[in-house]
C-alpha cells in the first residue's frame, strides 16, 4: 500500500504510443493515456458520521483514514452489484467501470468532481502502475533471464532449462520462490519518474515519455513520483472540475427550468409511463428523487413495476441526470436535444 500523499493520484486508460516533437525537431516516444471521465465518486474521512442502522437508529461511524476514491469508464447499471448501485447513486454520478481509492494526507475534492488533464504540469515526474500483458507459460529464460545450460560438452536437448531446483538430502525439497518457469506477466508493475511531455484539458489526454506497463485499453494508475520533489506551479490540491448543480427552483425569479429535468428522459419510462407519473404529480427527475423511500414503492407498485431492480434503476438514472448526465437510450438523448432546441 502507498503512503497518504499531499495529492491523489488518478486513473487513466492508456490508448497507445506514438511519438511527438520538440523544439529541437528531435522525436520523443510517448504514451498517450485518457482521463475518459475520471471523476470521484466517494471520499473517506477521519470524522465521525451518523448513519442509520435497519432497524431505524443511529450509530456513529468513521472510516478511520483519509482517501479520494476514483471511478473511469461506463458500466451497465444491470451488470453493477445493488451495493455498489447504492454508492453510486448517492454520489450522483454513473456506475464506473474500475474503482480506485488513493490514500491522501491533504484536502479532499468534491465527490462528483471530474479530474482536468492539468492536474499534472508539463515536465513532472510521475509513477504510474497497472497489470503487465499476459505472456501464458514461458521457461525460466524468457521469465526470468537465464542464460541458460552450456550449448555443447554434454548437454543435449535441454540447453534452455533452468537446471537443477533442489539441494541435497537436506532439506530435500525446493524452496518457496524458486525461480523456475510458470505464468509470465499480469502482474501489478509501477514504472517510476516518467516525464509528463505534454497535456491536453479540453480532450483529456496525457502524454508520458516512455513506456508504461499493460495493453492499450488498460486502466493504470497516475501518481506524483515518490522520490522527485512536486513541481511550485502544479495544482496544491489539484486540478477539478466541480459537478453542475440542479437549476434553482423558486425566488423571486426563479431560474429557468432545465429540459432534462423531464421524467420521460430517463430509460425505460415510455409516453404511457410518463402520463400516469405525470397526474400523480411526478412529471420531473426532481419530484421522483424527493419522494421518500415509502412512497416511491408504492408508487411504483401502483404502475405495477414490481421489480425492484427496475425501480432503482429509474430512481439512479433521475440521480444521474440531475447530477450533469445525459440520458442513456439514444432517443432520450434525441429528446433532450429537441427539448433543449425548443427551450432556446
């Protein structure tokens, strides 16, 4: 485990390596990696906190350490765990393909927040870690750089193995860790001191000299380099961009109101839907989300939507859209546009 740093680190997809140039015109290898909507999903604290037990009461709780906890890539609500649905939904944001916590000792962002590619400065050195390629079973040469038996004078056939594992009578067994052939690669790796090259806000994008471990479309870990000193001009606690809030309802001008705060947007719920939500009095994303848990059931027992899987779906799409999310059916996202078209 890492020890707490002043910044948390971030997660990225590695797209591939390609090469840019200089000043100088000389040609730099780089790897590029993607934010691809980097966004914090929870953060752990050392405070105490009161939370509801099932039976109804309260109980008092703390994480007991400080952490940002780190989400990329989408995943299907129905293919996410009901406990991990719960934690999503409560953080505002869409169900996240990986997860990561990243121990630190400085502030903590907004949960909802979306990391910016300047979280990182041109020049910095970085550590970043991920899982290796997977190389299947390889001898003791390619695993772990033998150089092998002699190639003459009496070895015939077995040039390439490792030679003898064993001692003696005593202990007359091969000790644990023996290097010898086996499973080679998808392992954890951490590539120390990369120069970030270069960075790209509006597209997400940053590119480190070098090489870094896995595939392309593997999701690695960026982290300030443990062993160089931070650069002044890099974000104290780094780079974010905050969560769109909902529209603000009432006032003396009450602001106007956003066209996806619409109960037909979210997935599922069709024109026959949305028409008895909307003479019970629930036509926005909004009035869904206030209802309490007792009356958002038997709402929907009297829709006759007796999986409760469905249910909580609907109730986190609503979250997720007020959050800043698109709808996700392609023609909810056609009718957000046209809502949006015919609002200006």
């Amino acid at each position: 485990m890492a020890l707490p740093a002043a910044r948390t680190g971030v997660l990225a997809t590695k797209l591939g390596m390609t090469r840019i140039f200089d000043e100088t015109g000389r040609h730099v290898p780089v790897t590029v990696l993607s934010l691809d909507g980097c966004q914090v999903v929870g953060v752990r604290t050392e405070e105490e906190r009161a939370v509801k037990t099932k039976k109804g009461g309260d109980v008092t709780r703390t994480d007991g350490y400080t952490a940002v906890v780190m989400g990329i890539g989408e995943k299907k609500a129905k293919r996410t765990s009901k406990a991990m649905r719960g934690h999503f939904a409560k953080a505002g944001v869409a169900p996240k393909r990986t997860v990561k916590e990243f121990r630190v000792s400085g502030d903590l962002p907004e949960v909802g927040s979306t990391v910016l590619a300047d979280h990182f400065v041109v020049g910095q050195k970085v550590d970043v870690a991920a899982l290796t390629i997977g190389k299947g079973f390889s001898g003791a040469m390619k695993r772990w750089n033998f150089g092998g038996l002699r190639a003459t004078h009496g070895v015939s056939i077995s040039h390439r193995s490792h030679g003898s594992t064993g001692a003696n009578q005593d202990p007359g067994r091969v000790w644990k860790g023996k290097k010898m052939a086996g499973h080679y690669g998808q392992e954890r790796v951490t590539t120390q001191n990369l120069e970030v090259v270069r960075t790209d806000t509006d597209r997400g994008l940053i590119l480190v000299k070098g090489s870094v471990p896995g595939h392309d479309g593997t999701v690695v870990e960026i982290r300030d380099a443990v062993k160089k000193a931070l650069p002044t001009e890099a974000p104290a606690a780094g780079s974010f961009k905050a969560p769109e809030k909902a529209a603000p309802k009432g006032g003396k001008k009450a602001a106007k109101a956003d066209p996806i705060d619409n109960i037909q947007l979210i997935d599922g719920i069709g024109p026959k839907t949305a028409e008895q939500l909307t003479e019970k009095g629930i036509a926005t994303l909004t009035a869904l989300v206030a209802l309490s848990d007792a009356d958002r059931d038997a709402l929907f027992a009297e829709l006759g939507v007796a999986d409760q899987a469905v249910a909580e779906e609907w109730l986190q799409q609503a979250q997720e859209m007020l959050a800043g999310g698109e709808p996700r059916a392609q023609v909810d996202k056609d009718l957000l546009a046209k809502l949006r078209k015919d609002a200006e």
